[in-house]
C-alpha cells in the first residue's frame, strides 16, 4: 500500500495525506500496521533528499533512470532501514526483494538485494564531503530544498533554520481543543485516561489536550458527541488571540474548515453572532456540519471571495475580525510533507500580494475599537511581519495589541517577536509553524 501510494503522488502529484486516508479506509489492516503504513509514506516522503543522496551512492546509473516503482521501492526499504528501529534491517530488504520479484524480473529483484545489501554493508549514513557549505549539509542531512535553508538561515540565522528543519521531520503531535460548552478540560481528560488513553494537558493552550498513540481521536464517542476537535495547539491560540466575548458580531474572512470559527463560538459561550465565510461553497458546507456537531447555533455560514465582504456587510459593523489568510503553509511541514516538493520561493511572494489586499479591504469592516486578528500557518515574514508592518504604515487609525493578550503571557519568552506580531516555529513547542497579530481600530 505504502509503494502504490508513494508512486501516486510522485507520477499524479497526489496529495499523500487524500491518498492514504482513502486507501486505509478502503483497507483491512489492524491499527499496527496502519501505523506503520502511515510511517512509511510520511517518513519516505519527508526524508526524500536524504534517501536520494544516498542511493545515488550505491545505483550505478543513478535513481533518477529507474522506473518510478522501482525508485519508490528502494527509497522505501532505505527508509525502514535507516530511521526505523522496530524494523529489522534483513526484514526490509527480503520484503523489498519479495515485492520486486512480484513486480518486475528476476533481473530488478537482483538489483533491489543488491543495492540495499550494499547499504547495509556501509554502516552509518549519509556520509557528507567536506566542501559542503551548512547550508547543503542541512538540506541533506534533514531533507529540505536548499532554497527553503537558505531563505530560513536569512530570516532566523543557520542555527534556527537547521533547527527548523528538524523538528519538520518530528511525527506530529495528536492534539485536540476541547468544547468548553459541553464538557470541561479536566472531566475530559479523567475520561481520556480512564480509557486507556496516554493524554495530558497542553502547556500551550489552556483548551488543548495532548495524547500519545490515541488514534484517530475524529472516529471517537468524544468527537462524534462534539466533546472535542482535533486541531493544533499553535492554531488553538488564534481564537483566543481573538478574544471574542458574549453577544459580540465576529467576521471570519477565510474560515474553512471552521475550526477557528468553532473555537471562537465555544468562546462567545455561543451568544452573539460569527459570519463564517469561504469562497467555495462546499467548504461552507463544512464549516455547517462542524457546527451543527458541536451544538453551536450561533455561526451563519455563506460563500463569497473574502474581498468582496466590504460590499455585502455595512462599514464598522463587526466588534471583531479574523483573518486567516490564504499563504504558502511552510510552517505545517510536518503535517504535510508533500509541501517541501510542491512549494517554490515565488509562491511566497505571490500569495503575500493577495494577504495583503485582503487585510486592507476587510480592515474598513472593523469597529471602532474593535480588535482584527491576522494570522498565517506559515514562517515566512514577506507572509507575516513585513505584510502588518505595512498596514500599519498605510493605515495610521490601526495600532498593534498582540503584546497585551493572555497569548503573548503565555509564550512570548519563547515566540519570536516579528514586526508587531508573535512568530511561532516548529521547534518551539513541537507544534505547528505560526504567525499571529492583533490590531485595534483606534476610537
């Protein structure tokens, strides 16, 4: 399964976390093996420069001029051998020769055995030459184009940007926000440990719990009764940032698929009012069902492209907006492994233009007084810091209050400062890559 999907995504450019969800649940394997089916895609996906580099060291003609399944093979088998431990390196390679036998001729099986016998053979790898820059040992050594170390070693410096990329290849907490209309973090915690479940409190949000091995907490009693939503701790922050209150009017521009605009009702204790918007309809539909899961009646939704929302609402006639703004998602890494391969240095600037229209043209929807909440679930500044720093600049009626919310408290000595807003990276608390700045509509 593992091979067929990894061929889909290089051949189709498929989105591996689609294919693999379909493909298990079509599937009839144990929750063991769907793990390690999970494992094997994410991490030969994530690790791909580094399996490169080193089956280029041992195929004579290069992997680039094999067929994709036989590439996928052995970046596969290379995978189990140099980053799993529960996987016995002789058992990778008979289960890499047992597969090639039934796909190809005795002539590839020949040559799958041989390659990754030869790996075993060479002991500790990847083995670097000396004339590297850092900045391409990194790219190698943690699997990253080298136009993405480069950009973070100019933003953040070397250090950080190797650290960046490391804590990318971490597996990705399980986290989920709990319903405080429902149920409070402490009850459902007793009921998570009562069944078996290793979960504890996040330190980074007081709605998050954090659980180890738990599974897919979305096929749970607790998320089919709306107990709880499965969303990132560094996500979990925008709502609060927010701080919506009880009867307030709250615009959110690009709210798919609303668990942000859930977080904010559950706030709100579902009194007042959230417009939920998206541009595409069935993402609305989404937005509805999360909702309607979670008892919450006080979110309307509706389909529009969030820069036409200044003529379909009335100037100053929101007490607060959230603007999640479409960007480049390089902070969502380790979630998504396929984006390192997808992404270009120029998708950033392109998608910087659009933030920063769409900050401008809803910003004249805000109150006097009333608090606007940009965020982005990426680490690039040109995306973040530099596109606030010139609202502000243009909009002298706007001042930044990131730094006086309960947020800011919590991890400002760890969160970068950037440009009136807080900066979080991956390695900060091994949760998601995010940007978060709040303005204030002067009176």
């Amino acid at each position: 399964m593992a091979l067929d999907i990894l061929v889909r995504v290089e051949q189709q450019g498929a989105y591996s976390n689609l294919l693999l969800n379909s493909s298990l649940q079509k599937s009839t394997l144990g929750r063991e093996d769907t793990g390690l089916a999970t494992e094997l895609v994410y991490g030969s996906i994530s690790r791909l420069i580094t399996l490169d580099y080193v089956l280029n060291g041992f195929v004579s003609k290069g992997i680039a001029k094999l067929e994709p399944w036989v590439r996928n093979l052995l970046r596969l088998s290379l995978y189990q051998i140099m980053y799993l431990d529960r996987v016995p390196s002789h058992a990778a390679v008979n289960e890499a020769v047992n597969i090639a036998k039934k796909r190809g001729h005795q002539g590839i099986s020949g040559m799958v055995n041989g390659v990754l016998r030869s790996v075993l053979r060479a002991g500790e790898l990847p083995v670097l030459p000396g004339n590297l820059s850092r900045e391409e040992r990194i790219s190698v050594l943690h699997s990253h184009p080298l136009w993405m170390v480069k950009q973070w070693a100019a933003q953040y410096g070397l250090d950080a940007a190797e650290a960046m990329c490391a804590a990318n290849n971490e597996p990705p907490a399980s986290s989920v926000r709990v319903n405080l209309t429902m149920i409070s973090r402490d009850a459902l915690l007793a009921q998570m440990v009562e069944a078996g479940l290793e979960a504890s409190p996040s330190q980074l949000s007081p709605y998050g719990i954090i659980i180890k091995g738990g599974g897919n907490l979305a096929l749970s009693s607790w998320y089919r009764d709306g107990y709880l939503s499965v969303q990132d701790e560094s996500s979990m922050l925008v709502a609060e940032a927010v701080a919506p209150g009880p009867g307030m009017r709250v615009l959110d521009c690009c709210a798919a698929p609303g668990g942000k605009s859930a977080h904010m009702a559950e706030l709100m204790k579902d009194e007042g009012f959230i417009y939920a918007n998206d541009l595409h309809p069935h993402k609305a539909q989404l937005i509805e069902d999360q909702a309607k899961r979670l008892g919450l009646d006080s979110i309307g939704t509706g389909s529009s492209d969030a820069l036409q929302l200044g003529q379909k609402f009335e100037p100053e006639s929101f007490d607060r907006i959230l603007l999640d703004a479409p960007c480049s998602g390089l902070g969502v890494i380790r979630r998504k492994p396929d984006l390192k391969w997808r992404k270009q240095p120029q998708d950033v600037s392109s998608v910087a233009a659009l933030q920063a229209e769409l900050l401008q043209s809803v910003s004249g929807l805000l109150k006097p007084g009333g608090i606007l909440v940009y965020s982005t679930c990426t680490t690039e500044q040109a995306e973040n810091s530099r596109i606030v720093a010139e609202f502000l600049k243009n909009n002298p009626g706007f001042s930044s209050v990131t730094f006086d919310s309960p947020v800011w408290e919590r991890v400002g000595g760890t969160a970068l400062s950037e440009g009136e807003g807080i900066q979080l990276l991956p390695q900060h608390y091994g949760s998601d890559g995010f940007f978060i700045s709040r303005l204030q509509r002067l009176l």
